[in-house]
C-alpha cells in the first residue's frame, strides 16, 4: 500500500496491532489513514515476525523504548519517525489518543476547537459502544475463551440487544439530525468526513456482522443513520476503494463474533 | 468554591455531572480544575433543580441545545461560556474529550506535542481500569441491581483482583520508572502534574476504598506508584486542601463501591 498513494507529505507513519489480518481496534486508525489517502506500513501484517514485534512492545519487563517513549499497556500503537524527543520517534499508544493526533494532521479532526471536542466526544463514545460488544462475549474475563463464560455471555448480549444497542444507536441518530443543515446526514460533526464518522461507520459494520438478526431488524428504527450516514461513509471515494481491496480484513474472532446463540432468537 | 478561589483568568467553567455529591466521573474534571487553582461550578449540587438540568441534558429526545451544541451521551459535561459556535457556550461531553481540553488550558496537558499524547494516553489507560473497576458489580447490565447480577460479579470481581489489578498497576509502575529520571517517581510524564497523575491518583484512590484487603496487600508490588506517586500527588498543595475540603465526597454507591464479598477473601 505504501508505494501506491499519492506523493508523501506526511512522516512514514508505523501502526503497530496485532498480526492475523483481523480488523481489531487498528481498525480505526486503519480507515482514518484510508480516508486521508496517507500512506502507513501495517508493521506486524508487513515483517515476517510480526507478532514478536507487537509482544516486544507490550513486554511486561519495558519501562519504554529507547527513543524515550513511555511503555506501551496494549496495542494499537503509532510510531511516527522524527515526532518524538530530541527528533526520535514518537510512540502513541490507545485508540483515541491515536485518532486524535492523527485527526488534526489528516485533516479529519473537525474545523474549530468546538468541532474539535466534538469529534472526539463521538468517536469516544462509538469506542464503548465498540467495548460493550465486545464484552457480550467475554463478560467475565477477557483472556478465558468464550465458551467458558457462555451462559454469562447470553445475559450480557441480551441487555446488550435490547437496552444498549437502542440507545447508542439512537444517540448518533440525534446526533447527525442536530447536525442536519451542515452534515445532510452524511456527517456527524460540520460538513466533512471526520474520524468520528469513520470510527461509528465501522462500529455499525461490526455490529451487523456480531448481531445481524438485531441490526436487521432495528435498522429502521434509525433511518439517518443506517440509509443516509452509513451508505454515504461508505461511498466516498477513497474508503470505497479501501473497503474492497485486501487492505480491508473480514471480521472473524475478534471484537465482532458472530455465534447465533447471542444475536435476537 | 467559585468566590474563594484566585481572581479569574478563565471563563466561567461549569461541569454538569449526576447531583447527590459523589465522586463518579465528575470527580476526574474537579481534580483537574482544583489541581490548577481554577474556579467552577458543580452545577447539579448547587442549583436546587440540579437533577433536572442533568436529565434535560441526556434527554432521549435532545438533538442538541440552542447553543449548536449536539446532544449530550451521558454526564460528565463542561459548558464554556463564550468558546462555543459564533460566540455562544461550548458543551463537551466525554471524561477524556473534557480532560483532553481543559488540560491545554490548565497546564496539566504535558509540555509538548510527544508529551500531550502520552498525557492523554495514560489518562486513557487509567479510565479503562476506572470502567473494568465499575463492572465488578455491574458485569451484566448496568441498569440493574448489583444484586440480580452478584453471582456474576463475583467470578468478574475475582478476575478483576487476580489479573487486571495487577497488569494495570504493574504498567503504572512501570511507567513511573520510565520517568524517574524526570518525574522522581512523582510525574507520569516529564516534570510536572498533570491530568494522567491526577486520573490515576483518583483510581487507586477508588480502588483501595472498594478493595482494601487485595490493594493493602498488593500495595508493596508497586512502590513507585504507592509509596512515592500516590504520596506525592495528594501532597500537592492544592490537591491537599480540596481533598481534605467538603468539596471533595465521598464513595459510596457509585464506580467505587465496598462490598466485602467482592475483595480479597
């Protein structure tokens, strides 16, 4: 991917996630990138030995690197050569953090500070709504495997269904009406693409692969937000080409799992 | 508290968090604005009506105020007076959306662009434990009782105690001596407070009220953290005076709660 964007203007940014091709939280940081049309390497899905790269990072010994960056708790992290201290590189770790260094350099952060805050205030919360999900299967402990928290997995996935989803999803539904005569539905903050929309766009994608009974069935009780919104995320131009190239990784056993046991029955 | 601070320099900072004094998320922004001496209004414990205001805001219907501001998520939320759309109140919701801006205002954001990440960054980490913290006696459904959901929470709680208790203060820990040439132990990040320091004072601050019997033992695991950062933190002239003020309340029923079953047994 690196050699067939457009021209470089920006430092040769490093993501650092786990390896597997599995979307996971680099996801976000992956289609804000796509959506910019800025090149990044993919560090682990790139180098042969990836996943040490990724447990080498976390080591539970690191007190940080030696470009006097802080230790990292869990991937996704950013590395961006010539950022850091004394002209090292700079490391980045946690989601939001990430996004919202690169949403002010991409362009993708909203156009004033109230923009700003706001921008930052969605993506945080399609970011729960993404943590919530993922905890429908792992309730109890995130490193035991799923079918040892099974029965607490089907309570938690049917608040999940019936309480959280609504709710969330209505949330971003009056979101995007408020910002109706700037956004036309297409955006949630101003008039152009910002990580919040890309950020709640790929949480709606991964809930309709978890739970596509429910999101089926839900879908028009939101009408901005799945017809408007959603299509129009997709559609720009730059995230349509990402989206069907092999750059996209499906879902499969990661934040979004599909077991029929835990969509609506 | 709005009289008897310095003579302001900043807008008139309101937070708008659940009334019935405690801590909860609202407690993360007070820190912040006593920490630098910075007057504001707890909206919801001083109006009469304060309960009102706050579900005004978070209404299921709300598309947004009359300033332009979009809808609110769920409490905590910081209105500006003057910074928002044409001149009129900005409202921010989201804890770490919220510490992010004030922390540029306040001088408790780090010194540099490296600085501030790692800053929000850690912040991050410590409201995820914050949350994990929270589910120990909600694991199923945040909107019902503890205990219709006890037995869960006790498999949640035990694993919370074994497991994430110990990865996340062993990354603190870590973090700290990453600093120490700097920092002395005392900072996070560089040489000077900041709202990382303050978010994570207030989480093991939470956590030994909820779990004192798996914190006292686990305390000598983590010297830097306990026996340096903690100390240090609490010690910080204006922290001090706030936390041994009635503007500072107590745990109760809320994130930190102390059910004897959950602890260590």
């Amino acid at each position: 991917m690196s050699s067939s964007k457009k021209a470089r203007t920006h430092p040769q940014y490093e993501l650092l996630y786990w390896p597997g091709k599995m979307p996971g939280r680099g996801e976000f940081i992956r289609l804000v990138f796509e959506a910019a049309g800025v090149s990044y390497r993919d560090v682990s899905n790139e180098e042969e030995n990836g996943m040490k790269i990724i447990l080498d990072m976390i080591s539970p010994e690191s007190t940080g690197d030696s470009d006097s960056n802080p230790p990292v708790f869990a991937p996704p992290a950013l590395r961006i050569p010539g950022e850091g201290k004394d002209g090292k590189a700079l490391l980045i770790y946690q989601t939001p953090s990430i996004l919202s260094y690169l949403g002010d350099r991409l362009g993708l952060a909203g156009e004033d500070e109230a923009e700003k805050a706001w921008v930052l205030s969605h993506a945080l919360t399609a970011l729960d709504l993404n943590n919530e999900a993922h905890d429908t299967h792992h309730p109890i402990a995130v490193a035991e495997f799923y079918e040892d928290q099974k029965e607490e997995s089907l309570k938690k996935a049917k608040n999940f269904r019936e309480v959280r989803i609504p709710k969330f999803l209505g949330f971003f539904e009056r979101v995007l009406k408020g910002n109706e005569k700037q956004g036309e539905g297409k955006y949630l903050v101003g008039s152009k693409l910002s990580f919040a929309d890309t950020t709640v766009w790929h949480v709606l994608n991964g809930l309709q692969f978890a739970f596509p009974k429910e999101l089926g069935s839900r879908k028009k009780e939101f009408p901005t937000l799945f017809e408007t919104f959603y299509q129009s995320v997709q559609e720009q131009s730059r995230l349509k080409e990402y989206l069907a190239s092999d750059r996209r990784f499906p879902f499969s056993q990661g934040i979004y799992r599909y077991y029929p046991e835990l969509d609506r029955q």
